[in-house]
C-alpha cells in the first residue's frame, strides 16, 4: 500500500486527472446560455434588416423621390415592415444619385432589452447598393 501511494504522489501532472470543476462548467454554461439569449433576441432584428435591405433595392427602380417613397411605402407593406417596433417611414430615407444611378439609404437603431438597465443597441445604415 505504501507503494501505491509513493506511485500517486510521483505521477507528473499531466498523468493526474484533467478536466474542468463543477464551477468551471457552470460558469460556461452561463455564458451560452447568454449567448443563446442574445442570438434568439435578435433574430427578429437581422431578420428586419434583410427585409429592409431588398425593400431598397426594389425601391431605387424608382426615377422620382416620391415614386421612391411610393414603391417603399407599397414595398414595406408586402413583407410587413410596419408590423416591427417602430416602423420604418418612407419619409426616413435618404434618396440621391450617383453617377445616374438612384441610391436610396436608410439610417436607424434597433434596441434589445436584455437585463434591467442592459440595452443591446443594433445602428443600421441600410442602402439599396
């Protein structure tokens, strides 16, 4: 028995047993689980954002900024923009040209509440290009 323990108290370290403690685990449970959180709440968002995104384009068809606003407005409608937080107006956009071509660009903020006083706060800058 005294030759067991002479053995044990020999081994180097990287023969004794490896792994992570029960604390070890919780704590990187924690965090996906928080991860998860954020990613679920924000699908909606990135899920807006698409949505918003090929509304421009289909909107920079439009030769007029109130034919681009008309095609936004009639746009948004159809894949249900109006239907998120804070809806997006057709008024918001910022239509111009270059080089001949109709850009039309959208600025604006999504927000997550995620804990108490924790925002997670999402600035899109959306444009038909």
């Amino acid at each position: 028995m005294g030759n067991a323990l002479a053995q044990y108290t020999t081994r180097s370290s990287w023969q004794r047993q490896r792994g992570m403690s029960f604390i070890g685990v919780c704590l990187l449970l924690v965090v996906l689980i928080f991860a998860g959180y954020v990613v679920v709440k924000s699908v909606p968002i990135v899920s807006e954002y698409l949505s918003v995104k090929r509304v421009l384009k289909q909107a920079a068809t439009g030769t007029t900024v109130e034919e681009v606003r008309s095609i936004f407005t009639r746009q948004s409608n159809i894949d249900y923009l109006d239907e998120y937080d804070n809806p997006l107006q057709a008024q918001d956009l910022i239509v111009r040209k270059v080089n001949d071509v109709v850009v039309v660009e959208l600025q604006y903020e999504r927000e997550i509440p995620l804990f108490g006083p924790a925002f997670l706060v999402y600035k899109f800058d959306a444009s038909s290009q």
